[in-house]
C-alpha cells in the first residue's frame, strides 16, 4: 500500500493509482492544495477567465455549510463522525523600539492579525477537505479553539477547530 506524501495516510488501490496524477498525494490533501491556491488567487486582484472547470471543482468545497447544532430547518441523512483542522502561527517578539513605535503607528498590530488571519483559514481548509475526505456536505457542531504554547522561547498560537461532518438532505 502507499502513502500520501503530506499526511502519510494509507491509501488503498483506487486511491494509490488516482495520487500518481496528483503527485503521490492523497484526496485530502490535495484538495486542500487546491484550496489553498484558489485561496490565493482569490486574495490577488481579479482578472476575468473564461475557465469555468476551475470554478465548477470548488463549488462544493466552497458550498459547504459550517453551522451550530442548533440550526432548525437542518435535515441530517447521515452523520460521519467528528472531524478537526489545525493552523499554527509563530508570534514575532517585538523589540524594545518596535514596542515604542507601535503605540504611535498601529502597523505593528496588524501583521500578528495577518498571520493569525491565515492560521484561521488554513484551520478551515483543513477541516472542511476532512469533513469532504469523510463523505459529508455540511459541517455541524463548529468550534474554535486558541491556544498559546511556548517552545524555544518562541510563542506559537495554535488553532484548532471541530465539527461533524454530516450529509445533508
């Protein structure tokens, strides 16, 4: 059996066969490639296209509905199990004149914002390719989760989210 490159998940004949094309990864994984370059073409200025296969390929990826328990008129025809995602970002230590200056130019705050912003979204990527790696259209239950950890004398936040990835009618 071979392995994805990226999540060294096992993959079985039919998988294995579809990964040579995709550069040994697995479904998963590369749509969460995919994502993650729509994502940022998506962030570049806009240029018409005539391609419409691109935009067809995301639709259902783009589509999918992350919601809370409580939505009413949901109707669930199969629950897949629970699925998460994660994003880690590094935060930068400011030096004594970078903290100076940031109380008089707001510059300073808004690249830990960027780089959190993206921590967020790679989280996202990766829970909506497993929720679609697992069957399901629709994710319900959603949580977020910050957490701070230190390593090397180094502060990372850790992103963490989860759902359950269900199939709706």
């Amino acid at each position: 059996m071979s392995q994805c490159v990226e999540c060294k998940t096992r993959m079985g004949f039919t998988e294995s066969n579809v990964a040579r094309e995709h550069k040994g990864l697995c479904v998963a994984c590369h749509v969460k490639s995919l994502v993650k370059e729509k994502v940022a073409a998506a962030n570049k200025p806009h240029r018409p296209t005539n391609v419409k296969s691109i935009d067809n390929l995301f639709t259902k990826f783009e589509d999918m509905l992350v919601t809370s328990e409580t939505a009413m008129n949901l109707r669930i025809r199969k629950r897949f199990g629970v699925v998460h995602g994660e994003g880690i970002f590094v935060v930068e230590s400011q030096s004594f004149v970078k903290k100076l200056l940031s109380i008089f130019i707001k510059r300073y705050r808004s690249i830990d914002r960027k780089t959190l912003k993206t921590a967020i979204t790679d989280a996202m990527v990766e829970l909506k390719a497993a929720a679609l790696k697992a069957g399901g259209n629709a994710i319900v239950g959603y949580d977020i989760q910050y957490t701070n950890v230190i390593f090397n004398s180094k502060e990372h936040v850790i992103v963490s989210v989860s759902g359950t990835s269900v199939e709706t009618a």
